[in-house]
C-alpha cells in the first residue's frame, strides 16, 4: 500500500536504496516519489561513489520538481546543503501533505523545527518489513554498511533488529 502524501526524498536514501539494489522499496512503499533538481545533480556528482545512484532519477516512480520560492531555499542553505534545502523548501509549500526521506542529521533537525514529517532510510526500512514487503531487516542493515557504506554503528543495529523482531 502505497502512501498517499507527497514523499519527497533527499540525495543519502537514494543513494542507500540504489546501492543494495532496493530501489523497488521507495516505489512499493511511497508509490511516487519526488526529487528537487539540487538532489539529481548530487547524484551525478557522486556517479564516481555511487554508480548505481546515478541512475535513480530515470526510474519510473521518480519526478522532479523545483522549490516554487528561492529565497526559502537561500535561506535553509545557511544551515544545509542544496539538496536538502530544496527538499525541506519543497515540503514547505504543502507540509500537511508531506513525508520527507532524509538521513542528516541537521535535516532532520531543521524538519523538525518546521514541524514537518520525516523519516530516515532506516524508517524506510523497518516500515517495508511491517507492511511484509521484506521478511528480515538484518541482511540489508549489512548491505548498507558494506556497499552504501552507510554509517550505523553495531549497538544501533542491535537495537533496530530487537525493534523488528529478530533478536531478543
């Protein structure tokens, strides 16, 4: 079951998603996604890191859009880069109708503050294994670290199994 909000999705959880070759989760869970222009260009800037990243903005379930107000986007990268103010501008032109995806932490500080709804690739993860799309978290926690070399230490780990189900 797809969300019906407005999910809007920041440069680190495509990355994660594309790397372990999970992009298909973003689609089932969110059905569309969309992606400021500042986020694709990330994307290709990282081509070199991130190969199977590059691609993301061709998928099907993906559309871009750009923020409607640039002195809201100048604003926010006071405190963040480009991508992710473009999405939290995004966001801002309809916040009662919008998920954000985003992993940093100023981001998802500066969502907070603006009393937006978000959630990291973790999130994304756990909420595919509730709604029965993976049957275990632990393999892809593992393919993060090792070919997103996303960051996660061991206790977080350990935590996130016994939250869903596969340790004691």
């Amino acid at each position: 079951m797809a969300d019906q909000r407005l999910v809007i999705v920041n440069t680190t959880p495509l990355i994660n998603f594309a790397q372990i070759g999970r992009l298909d989760l973003l689609q089932q869970l969110f059905g569309e996604v969309v992606l400021p222009p500042a986020v694709v260009a990330e994307l290709s800037a990282k081509r070199h890191l991130f190969p199977l990243a590059a691609d993301v903005p061709n998928a099907a379930f993906i559309r871009v859009a750009t923020p409607m107000n640039a002195a809201v986007v100048a604003t926010l990268t006071l405190d963040l880069h480009l991508g992710e103010a473009e999405c939290l501008a995004l966001a801002l032109e309809q916040p009662a109708k919008v998920l954000l995806v985003l992993d940093d932490l100023a981001a998802r500080q500066a969502a907070g503050h603006h009393q937006l709804s978000f959630m990291g690739t973790v999130g994304c993860l756990t909420l595919a294994k509730k709604r029965g799309l993976i049957s275990e978290i632990a393999p892809l926690l593992d393919d993060l670290r090792r070919l997103a070399r996303f960051w996660l230490t061991e206790d977080l780990i350990q935590a996130i199994l016994k939250n869903c189900g596969e340790r004691t």
